[in-house]
C-alpha cells in the first residue's frame, strides 16, 4: 500500500458514517413503504399511483442494495489500510 496520511483514515471513517447512514434510510424507505404498497385494499386517487409506487421501491431496493455493497467494500479498504498501518507502526 502506498504512503498514506492520516487525513485518508478520517475520510474512509466519514464514507463509513456517510453509508451506513444511508443504509438505515434505505431500509427504513422499505420498511415502511412495502407493506403500503401490497396491500390491495388500498384505494389510490389513479390507477397508476400503485405502479409507479412499486417502480421507486424497486429503485430504492437497489440503492439499498448497491449502499451495502458499498458499505462492505469500504469496511474491507479499512481494515486493510488499519492492519498495514499497525503492522509497520509495531
């Protein structure tokens, strides 16, 4: 791993506040919405609401999913650049 500052551990700290919090937004988006948007007694004031709500969950979905992801990727980046780092600091 090339030399690095320690400004570049507090930035990876902050991408990893900045994604978990956003996957606690994604899934409270889900949690909440899904069961609003199965349930057929619901009457919507046009028939394409239902759609286009199943559209953004399905969009939401992915976000979801590509923000976790996101999230192991950059959890393995941090663990890699903090064992290099105490293993050259010991």
């Amino acid at each position: 791993m090339p030399e690095c500052s320690v400004e570049y551990g507090l930035y990876k700290t902050r991408t990893l506040i900045f994604l978990a919090v956003q996957c606690a937004i994604g899934l409270f988006v889900l949690i909440g919405a899904v069961p609003f948007s199965i349930d057929s007694d619901i009457t919507f004031a046009h028939s394409a609401i239902r759609p286009l709500i199943v559209i953004l969950l399905t969009i939401t979905l992915l976000w979801f999913i590509s923000t976790l992801l996101a999230l192991v990727v950059v959890i393995r980046d941090q663990k890699r650049y903090l064992r290099f780092h105490i293993c050259l600091n010991v």
